[in-house]
C-alpha cells in the first residue's frame, strides 16, 4: 500500500482528497501546509483514507510517506523541491513525486524542477486530469480502429472556462505565472495536443512548428469586477492578468510530415452554470464531441430554498449560481479525469517508472505556454523550428507575468 503525502492543502489539494477515495491500496498518511493541513487531514481520516496527520516540514512528511505530491501554489514549487531533494540526499527513499499542472510559472523554472526531479531518480507524475478525462479517452477508443482506417484527427479544438479563480494568488500574475493562459491554457493545450496525436504514439510525438496567440483583458478589468478583486488583494489597474486567450498551435507528425491544428481557448468571464469543459476532434470522416455541462441529471431551487445551500459548488466546481435550474453531475471528480491520472501514476510507481504523463512532458506545455505568452506580446507567430527562438523561449518570462500586463493588455 502506497502512502501518499501533500504538500498544499488548499483548492486542489481538496479535489485530489475527493478523488483518493475511489483509488485502492493507498493510504493519505500526511500533509504539510501552512494553512489547512490538520482540516484536510480530519477530513481523510473521516473517508478512511488512513491515519493521515499534519507535519511540520517537508523533510518530516517526505520521510513518512512513498509519493509526495506538490499542490502547492505555482511561485513556491521550486524551493519545495530543492527541500524533497535535500531529504532524499539524508537518505528517505521515494517512489515518486507528483507536481499539479502547470509545472511552472516559466520554462526556466520548470527545466529546474526536471533537472532536480532527475537528480533524485525517482519517478514522476506531472498531473494532467484533462487527457485522462474518460469521455475523451473513450472517445479515441471507439474510434481507434476508424482511426486506422482513414487516419488521425487534424483538427481539435479545446476550451475551459470558468467565472475566476478561488485563491488571491491566482490572480496576481507574479505569483500564478500569467493569466488564465498560464492557469488553464497549460490543459487545453495539452488535451488539445492529445486529441490529434495519432493512437499509439508517444504525448509529445507531435513536433510543434508555429504558435500564434491573442491575449486581453475583457471582464475583470472593468467595475465593479476590478473593485471586488481589490478586497482580495489584487490590482488589477496596476498588475493586471489576462482574463481571455485564444492560442492556435500547428504540429507536424514527424513520419507522415501531415499538419494537424490545436485551438485552445480559456476565459475567466463564464458567466453561465459553471465549469464548462468543451472539447471537440476532428479526422477525415469522423469527429466527437465532449461537454462537461451536458448532464443527464440537474436540479432546481427556489428563491425561498436559497437561504439553506450553504456552498453552491457541491453542486458544479465554480458554481456561479446557488438558486434556479442548476446542472448536477453526479461523479465531477471521475468526470474530469482525476480518478484515472491517480490510478497511471500509482500503477507507475508501483512498477518503478514514470507515469504517462511526466515532470518533462510538463515541461514541454510549459514551453508551448511561454510561446503562446511571447505570441501576443511580439504580435507576431513563434516559429518553434527557430533555433534561436526556442533559445529566447529558456529564459523568456512574460511581461504579465512580470507584473507589467498593462503594456500588453
């Protein structure tokens, strides 16, 4: 039985919380956070997930468990690993390490932390719930033999979108990394790239040629949305991120040398039900679609009902309402593909090698995030055959990033 620790207990860590429960042989046995740790592990003991305590460093949690798991914000994850790596040199054995998407607020950031996870040889896991995502793995599987036939997707569009983040640091582009590009680009990007890798192939078998991207601040940049932002702390009048990105990536297969397209598209201004998840695949002759917003169940509540929910999102992650017809999905955590990134990585681990998707695939999103920021900033398409444009990309940090998006939004 594998023991799992968290470093983070916050949004996602929750979420993963939610999702051991339907993963066997495993036990949640610790948590380090500067906050939450001794609430999420009340709550893991009341799942029975294991006697799951709060640790007073990383060194002591690494030392306790087999995997560790960085959930912690974006601007930390560097010095955490530094912290897993120097307990691993004092001798702690590792099964693997698991870091939540995005791997890193830029590419350099990112190459460190594959530099150290490689120091350590222990497996990883980067987390990418959307290409586990079962309705799109099934998708490709009812259509893996049609695939064979006629040959791969060559268009694939996809989209998350959602009415903002939860925690103040996710706004402020210094410590998140960007905007809603660097938040959830980093998935539809990726899930994008899945759909029209051709079955059977690696996850970065594609070889990107060009990415273009438009960039922009629509809705939280105007009242009274920048007002609420300020009692969170966040400036967006002075520091402002991107609330709006659409990307298009070009990739050429390396074999058969035909093109496919990516659209990614992500926005902090869905005003509608909830989460929605929109991904759609396009081949010669056939095609599929997938919305995490059709349900076959939903609810409804009255203006008199109101008063008694007391959190609209046990009903949809990102909720924007809490009365009226309202979608219900009865398994979100397995809907997104939480459940089954949880299940490759610990198969992974257990067998002593890395997950399907690793630290350097996620360093491989994080290159094409970098390019898609450079993109809007130059006005111009990235070449990412150019030598001496991926060479800028290794050291590139984005003027949103940097705290000076009002130069480019």
């Amino acid at each position: 039985m594998l023991k799992i620790g968290m470093i983070g207990a916050g949004f996602v860590a929750k979420f993963h919380e939610r999702a051991l429960r339907s993963v066997r042989n495993v036990e949640f046995a610790g948590i380090y956070a500067l906050q939450g740790a001794e609430a999420l592990a009340q709550v893991a003991r009341q799942d029975r997930l294991g006697d799951s305590k709060a640790y007073g460093s990383i060194a002591e949690l690494v030392r306790a468990v087999d995997v560790v798991c960085v959930f912690a914000p974006n601007f930390a994850r560097v010095e955490m690993m530094r912290e897993i790596a120097a307990a691993v040199e004092g001798g702690t054995r590792l099964k693997g390490i698991i870091i939540e998407k995005p791997l890193a607020r830029n590419f350099n950031e990112a190459n460190t932390l594959v530099r150290i996870a490689k120091a350590m040889n222990v497996p990883t896991a980067y987390f990418e719930n959307q290409i586990h995502m079962p309705a799109v793995v099934q998708a490709r599987t009812q259509l893996a033999q049609v695939e064979k036939a006629m040959g791969p997707a060559h268009l694939a569009r996809s989209a998350e979108e959602h009415g903002g983040p939860h925690e103040p640091w996710f706004w402020d582009p210094t410590t998140q990394g960007g905007g809603v590009c660097c938040d959830m680009g980093c998935h539809s990007i990726a899930c994008g790239m899945y759909m029209v890798t051709p079955s059977g192939k690696p996850v970065n078998y594609l070889k990107p040629l060009r990415v273009s991207a438009t960039m922009a601040l629509l809705k939280w940049g105007k009242e009274p949305w920048i007002s609420q932002l300020k009692k969170r702390g966040v400036d967006y009048s002075v520091t402002p991120a991107e609330d709006y990105s659409s990307v298009s990536l070009e990739f050429e297969d390396p074999q058969t040398k035909q093109h496919s397209i990516v659209q990614a598209s992500n926005s902090w201004m869905y005003d509608a039900p909830g989460l929605r998840l929109l991904m759609e695949a396009f081949g010669p002759g056939y095609s599929y679609t997938v919305n995490s917003l059709e349900s076959p169940a939903g609810i409804f509540i009255s203006d008199a009902a109101a008063a008694a929910v007391l959190d609209s999102e046990l009903v949809l992650e990102k909720s924007q309402a809490s009365r009226g017809a309202l979608i219900l999905q009865p398994d979100e955590i397995a809907l997104y593909g939480y459940v089954a990134e949880w299940l490759d990585a610990l198969q992974a681990f257990e067998q002593g090698h890395d997950a399907l998707l690793n630290l350097e695939y996620g360093r491989f999103i994080t290159l094409l995030i970098m390019a898609a920021y450079m993109s809007h900033e130059k006005r111009k398409v990235i070449d990412m055959t150019n030598p001496q444009t991926l060479a800028e990309l290794g050291t590139y940090v984005p003027l949103i990033q940097q705290g000076k998006g009002r130069q480019v939004l």
